[in-house]
C-alpha cells in the first residue's frame, strides 16, 4: 500500500511536455498501472481478510488449513511484489536510489518469499490438498 501510495502522488507531481505540460496521472498507460496495482492490492487484502476471518471464526477447513493459509501467504507475497515493481514503473529511476523509500520497500519486499511456505513448497501444499493428495509422498 505504501508503494503504491508514493508512486501515485509522484505521478500526480510531475508533469510531461507529451501531455501538454499535465501531470503524469493524464497518461492512459500510467493510469493503466495504477489500475492494476489497486486491483492487485484488493485481490491480496481479500486473500488474508478471507483466511483471518475464517481462522478466527473457527471455520474446520480440517487438513485444507495449511493449503488456505500456504495460498493466502503466497498469493499476499506475490500480490505485494508485483505492487512495489508496478510502483518502480510509475516512480522511474529515481526510485531505485539509496535513500529512496521505494528502494527500501523493493526490497523488503522481495524477503516474503523466503519466509515459510517458499513457492516451491507452497505449490506442493496447495496442488495435493486440490488433487487429495496432502500427506502423500513422493515429497519431490
């Protein structure tokens, strides 16, 4: 959210000789980002508000559990990459410099994927529990 947020008021703050001397906000293309990049983030919060409430509900998703919770996970990790690379695109270069916010958040963002289910594994989790394999080998 917050990359998103810096690349959305740096579009509006500069402006283009292309665009008759308007903001960036006026190009079709940088519009077309800033779509996805809200959609994304609406597709990740409802990932996580959906597994939360249901955890906290005490749903008995039974030995789905680790399927929902590994997709939630790495459907918010992907999601939450794929805002901060859109957030470069809209910000340009600048946002790749030491001292950047941007930079920092690029990568912060790229350690959800080292966290606990890798893709890898979350893959195998979520592929068995939909084809009614959880628990069963070969592991790889």
């Amino acid at each position: 959210e917050r990359a998103s947020a810096l690349a959305i008021a740096g579009v509006g703050r500069r402006s283009s000789t292309a665009l008759g001397g308007r903001t960036l906000a006026h190009s079709p293309m940088l519009q077309y980002t800033a779509a996805e990049m809200a959609m994304d983030l609406q597709v990740a919060q409802a990932v996580v508000e959906r597994a939360s409430e249901d955890w906290t509900a005490g749903v008995a998703h039974g030995a789905a559990w680790a399927a929902r919770l590994a997709g939630a996970k790495h459907r918010a990790a992907t999601g939450a990459q794929r805002v901060v690379d859109l957030a470069l695109e809209l910000s340009g270069g600048g946002g790749m410099f030491k001292g950047n916010e941007l930079e920092r958040l690029y990568r912060d963002v790229r350690c959800a994927t080292f966290h606990p289910p890798n893709p890898a594994l979350a893959h195998e989790l979520i592929g068995k529990s939909a084809l009614g394999l959880l628990g069963s080998q070969p592991r790889w």
